[in-house]
C-alpha cells in the first residue's frame, strides 16, 4: 500500500510520514528531499534559480518514481497536491491522506523557517496560497485534523487505523 500525505507547509507531513513508515515497517519517501537531491541544491535555491515551474516539473517525476515501491510512505510538497495530474497519480497509486492543520497553528509551527520556504514571502501571500490550495487537500481520500496534544507517533497511528479501515 502507498500513502501520500498532503497538506500546506509546515502540516508535519514529514515528520508524521517518518512516524508512519517505522510504524508500517515502509520506505518513507520525501519528495523536497528527493527534488533537492536530484538538483543537488536546497528548495529555495532552485525556486530561485529555476523557477518554480522547474521545481514542480522535477517533483512530478519524483512523485511517479514512488509508484515503483509498494510500501511506502510519501510526505509530499505542499503543492504536489494542487496539480491535477499528480491528484490522478495519487489516487491510482495508492491513498491520500490530508493533515488538516488550522491556519493559525502553521503560522506557530512555521515562524524560524519561513526563510526556508520561497512561497511564505509574506503571512499575506502565504494565506492566500493556502486559502486557495484548501479545496486540492480536501479532495484526499482521508482528511485528519492533528489534535493539539497530539505527536507524530500518535497521529501516525491515528493515520494507520483510518488507512485500515478505508481499504
């Protein structure tokens, strides 16, 4: 079984995925790791010198190599989701799960990193792009809202269960 957890930037997508894949003995696959290996640069770094465009055609190609494991435990970028073919991929390949995290808790997971992250110019600019990728996430198979006491390994049990339950 394949599971792809999408949501905005600073959801936990990665950090619950790592939790997930121990959990489910799977391959954890990251798909910002793999486009930066593959650029062999950091995220923003090809933002800046490639454009997005660049960026999201190399994470498109990383999104299909996860098809080739059955195992395994995609935490995808925060705009994977939004693209119409790579929904199609992800619904064929396996099932998606939305973390649900509310606004306000991102921008207080998100405030030392939002250097790191080339869409989160401005608190403006970032609500509007997850104002407007809400509908994407929300077209997952599985939605979850982390609860606030709730760590990594407990949410990724949560998520275990309910992957379960809907196959």
């Amino acid at each position: 079984m394949r599971i792809f957890l999408v949501g905005f930037m600073g959801a936990g997508k990665t950090t619950t995925g790592r939790a997930l894949a121990q959990l489910l003995s799977a391959l954890f696959w990251d798909l910002d790791a793999r486009v930066e290996a593959a650029f062999r640069m950091t995220v923003t770094d090809i933002f800046q010198r490639f454009g997005e465009p660049a960026f999201r055609a190399e994470e498109s190609r990383q999104l299909a190599a996860t098809t080739g494991f059955h195992h395994t435990v995609v935490a995808t970028g925060g705009g994977t989701f939004v693209l119409a073919e790579n929904q199609d991929l992800v619904r064929a390949a396996g099932v998606s799960v939305f973390l649900d995290v509310p606004w306000e808790e991102l921008i207080r997971r998100l405030p030392g990193k939002r250097d790191e992250r080339p869409l989160f110019s401005s608190l403006e600019k970032a609500f509007e792009l997850y104002s407007s990728r809400l509908s994407s996430y929300r077209a997952a198979d599985i939605v979850v809202r982390p609860g606030g006491n709730e760590g990594p390994e407990q949410l990724a049990r949560r998520i275990a269960m309910l992957v379960g339950q809907a196959r």
